[in-house]
C-alpha cells in the first residue's frame, strides 16, 4: 500500500511539474540557437580560425536541426517518444560538455553538432502536451511551447554576450550545459509515457533521402558565398535537392510507415500554413539579422552605434518580452478569430516592424522599439501557428505535423538570412568593410514582400475555409 501511494504521489507531482518542465525543454532550442551568432568572433580569436570557419558554430547545429526535426517528429508519434526526449536530451548535454572543454575547434564544432540535435525538440513537446493535457489547456500550453522555442532566444543571447565578456567563451557555453543537464532531469521526471496502439516504425531511407535533400538545400541557401566562389558546386546543390526530395516525395507516396504523411500536408489548411511559415518566417529573420547588424556597425561608416554585443543582445529583450505578451494574446484572439486571421494579425505586424525600421533608424531607442514591435508580430504568429495545423491533423501524427512546419520555418529563416545578406553585400562598395546606408533600406523592404504576401495567403486561408463549411444553399 505504501509503494503504491508513492508512485501515486510521485505521478501527481510529476504531473503538476509536466507544463513548467515542457516549456523549459522548449526553451533549449532557444539556447542552442542563441550561443551561435553572438560568440562567432570570441570563437574565431581564441581558437586562432577565421570567421567564416568560427560561422560553422552557428550554421551546422541548424543544418544538423533541419535534418533530424522531421525523423524526431516521426519517432515522437511512435511508443518509444518518452525515450527519444531522453536520449536526445542526454546527447544535447553531451555537446554542451564538449563546448566548454573542448581541446580544439573540431571538438568545439563537434559539440555544436550534437547540440543541433535538440532543434526537434519543441514539435516533441508539442505532442505530449496535446497527449496528455486537457482542452482547452493543451491548446494555450502548445501556443506557448511554439512562443518560447523562438523568443527564447532574445533571453540568451544577452546572457551569454555577457558571460562572455565577464568569464571567457566557456562560460558562456557552460549556459547551454547548465540548460541542457536541468532539461533532461525535468524530462525524466515529468515527461511520461504515450497512449498505447501507436506504430514504432521508421521509414530509415525515406529519413536519408529528405535529410540528404534538406542539407543540400539549406547549404546552397545559406553558403552564399559559394556561388562567387564555387559556381559550379552551388549550381549542383540545389539540383541534387531538387532531385532527392522528388525520391523521398515518391517513395512517402508508397510507403506504409513514411516519414511524413503527405495526404496531411496536401490539406488545404496544412498547405496553407506551412505556406505562410516559410514566407513569414524570411521577414522575420531578415529583420533579426538587419537590426542585430546595424546596431554593431561603427559611427565611422556614417550610420550605426557601435554597440558591443552584450548591448546588440539587449535590444533582443524587447523582442522577448513582446513576443511572449503576443502569445498570451493568441488565446482570447481565437475566441473571436479563425486561426488563419491570427496568422495574417501577426504577420501585419511583422511587416510594420519592417516598414518602421525601413523608415526610421536614426537612434538607438528605435531599434529597441523596432524590436519589439517584431516579437509581437512573431509571439502571436508562431502561437496561432499549431491551431491553423492541428485543427485537421490526427492526434497520433501532431508531432510529425509539427517537425515538418518546424523544417519548413527552418528553411524560411536561412532564405531571409541569405536575402538580407545578399541585398547588403550589392550596397558594399568595392574595398569597403560596411554598405551603405540604404541597403539596410532596401534589404527591410526585400523582407516585406514575402511578408505581404503572408498576409493575403492567411487571408486567402481563411476564405477557403469559410467557403468549405458554408452551406451549400447560401
């Protein structure tokens, strides 16, 4: 009777501890992400490479991320998810050990690689909370979960600007360790086991022909250098991605386990919104990166403040704060709109903020407030985001559904990287180390027609829905 009533107590517990702990374990994609761009410089002088090599800390967890998100999400259906958070968990602390004693730059890039592991982690949570939470507090949890793995990283990046500044590198990555070894305990102790009668099965080559294709797209999306360099091998790579993801396409088609289920991704209200995330998410970006990189330009271009980056990663506070104040807005918003118009909400304000820093950049309290107008606009797009999915997706297939639109949002980030950079590297002048002035003009209102066309996709959503459940007689 006694053991009995401690495994009862200890459910119980865990139970109370399951949001806290699923938004925490969210919140180490946000780290991940965060310890790559603010640390390239320190990386590149204490470990004596260049900065193109010191980028590798920052790009390969995200090529590595976009590659294992949609085979965790596949995984995260099947009766084994509680294991897989764990492992993936025990692997995200692993390359976090390994960032802060690393011995040289390959153990260091090493351990980034292993930390890319855990960029799949939030469409994970996503499944236990519709699992295991009742309505209607399992939609504003993942609401939440889809808030916190993208504005957590306006809290990151000043801590570990800082850490670095006051202990040195290691210190700073010694925050991911700490975040990683904290997540995995929560997730032992809270995370339970799934609904019985799921399949375990994984289409192994189905994951190698997406992953093979996926990488070679984000490489020629996000190496651009190759394509002054090395024309002939940039050409190449989104030929081979074009050509794998047409095998992985046909081979899904005619599996009975495939990776993803493309007759869900063909809905339109799937469709639609993996449409609006992959053009949402170049605006957004884009005017992550503009910012971050104007508010570190020096005076002596004649535009800029100079900023260290303990300061660039304060003007992400706001950016933060907003965004999660624009998640808790989504809820009562959804009580009043269909998911489609929350979409084309928080895309409208995204374009603002894009609008606004195209016009106005002449202090530095505008970039802070240019921020925050952008983390609203995120916090209430990435919210309404699951609801637009999961209204027509299986509860068996959330966490496939969500890794895929997690892929996607990926992709759409490394255009509007690419973009921003591109448009700034036509306004550098020959011999020059910064642009003008007016691409950052030109690079905002490049990130506002892809926003634009957001909207009137959500839009477009919306009416195809409204028309779908009309009455036949109206």
């Amino acid at each position: 009777m006694t053991g009995t009533a401690d495994a009862s107590a200890r459910a119980g517990s865990a139970g109370r501890a399951l949001v806290p702990a699923l938004v925490f374990i969210a919140l180490v994609v946000a780290v991940v992400g965060s310890l790559g761009a603010p640390l390239i410089t320190p990386v590149a002088g204490e470990f004596g490479v260049s900065l193109a090599a010191a980028q590798w800390t920052l790009t390969a967890p995200l090529l590595v991320g976009a590659i294992t998100t949609p085979v965790l999400g596949r995984l995260g259906t099947g009766p084994r998810r509680r294991r897989v958070v764990l492992a993936t968990l025990a692997t995200v602390a692993t390359g976090s050990l390994l960032t802060v004693v690393p011995p040289s730059f390959a153990w260091l890039l090493a351990g980034r690689v292993a930390q890319g592991a855990g960029l799949g982690l939030t469409a994970l949570m996503i499944g236990v909370a519709r699992d295991h939470l009742p309505e209607p507090r399992s939609g504003a949890v993942i609401a939440l979960l889809s808030v916190a793995s993208t504005i957590g990283v306006g809290v990151g990046y000043p801590l570990a600007a800082l850490l670095t500044e006051i202990s040195g590198l290691r210190a700073a990555y010694g925050l991911g360790l700490l975040i990683a070894v904290v997540a995995l305990a929560a997730a032992w102790w809270t995370v339970p086991q799934p609904p019985p009668g799921r399949s375990a099965a994984v289409d192994v080559p189905g994951a190698a022909l997406l992953g093979g294709g996926l990488l070679a797209l984000l490489l020629a999306i996000s190496q651009t250098t190759l394509w002054t360099e090395h024309p002939v091998p940039a050409l190449a790579l989104p030929v081979a991605a074009a050509a794998l993801l047409a095998v992985w396409v046909r081979r899904e088609g005619r599996s009975g386990a495939p990776l993803v289920r493309l007759a869900l991704l063909r809905r339109p209200a799937v469709a639609g919104a993996n449409a609006t995330m992959l053009l949402g998410g170049i605006g957004m970006y884009l005017l992550l990166t503009l910012v971050t990189r104007y508010v570190q330009t020096p005076a002596e271009a004649g535009y800029g403040f100079g900023v260290d980056i303990f300061v660039a990663g304060l003007v992400l506070v706001p950016f933060s704060v907003l965004g999660f104040a624009g998640g808790r807005l989504v809820p009562p918003l959804r009580k009043r709109l269909a998911a489609a118009t929350v979409l084309a909400v928080g895309g409208a304000v995204v374009l603002a903020a894009l609008v606004v820093f195209a016009l106005v950049r002449d202090w530095l309290w505008q970039a802070f407030a240019v921020m925050g107008l952008l983390g609203l606009g995120v916090g209430i797009f990435s919210a309404a985001m699951p609801s637009a999915i999961l209204a027509v997706t299986p509860r068996e297939e959330t966490s496939s559904a969500m890794s895929f639109n997690q892929v996607v949002r990926s992709v759409g980030f490394s255009i509007g990287s690419a973009l921003g950079g591109l448009v700034l590297a036509a306004r550098t002048g020959p011999g020059t180390a910064f642009p003008a002035e007016s691409g950052y003009t030109w690079a905002a209102w490049a990130g506002a027609v892809p926003t634009a066309v957001t909207i009137a996709v959500s839009l477009a959503l919306r009416r195809t829905a409204t028309a779908r459940h009309r009455p036949a007689d109206q």
